[in-house]
C-alpha cells in the first residue's frame, strides 16, 4: 500500500524557497545581515527603483504591457531611456 503524502507538509514545502545557484559577487552586493538571500541571475548586478502610484497607473501600465506584447519592465525601461535623452543623458536603462 503506497502512504499518502499529508497535504500540510506538502504545502508547506512548496512554498519553501528554492535554492539558486548565482555567480559569485562581491563582498559589497552581499546583504549585511547573516541571512543570506539567494538572487536570480538576472538579478544579480541590478537594484531595484520603486514609487508609489495610484492604483490606476498600476493597471493601465499593465494593459500597455498586454497590448504591446511586453513587461512591465520592458515599459519601464523604455521609459526611463526616454526621459535620460529628453535632459541630455545616455540611455543606459
């Protein structure tokens, strides 16, 4: 008779974080705590640059996404290298 597996413990280990294996990076990337966070490869190198919105930007952005067939960050990128040129510096996002 095969045992069955509880669905608690099941659940429990899938949303348990998955290990990533990650290029080496320097002592300056890592976090200063003891606990180290593991990073995506295409995150690695990069930092994050957030603001709050109203809901509504949130959701429209996403529809220019859908409608473009992109990301978000895509978008982002794309907007952000535009408004560089427009004050006179390199696209580098």
């Amino acid at each position: 008779m095969v045992k069955k597996t509880n669905l608690a413990d099941s659940l429990k280990k899938a949303s348990e974080p998955q290990k990533v294996i990650t290029n080496k990076t320097s002592q300056r990337d890592q976090p200063n705590n003891d606990a180290k966070s593991e990073v995506p490869p295409s995150r690695v190198g990069k930092k994050a640059i957030a603001g709050h919105f109203d809901p509504a930007v949130s959701k429209q952005l996403r529809q220019l996404a859908l409608e473009h067939d992109t990301t978000v960050q895509g978008l982002l990128e794309e907007a952000l290298n535009d408004l560089f040129s427009k004050y006179g510096k390199s696209p580098i996002a």
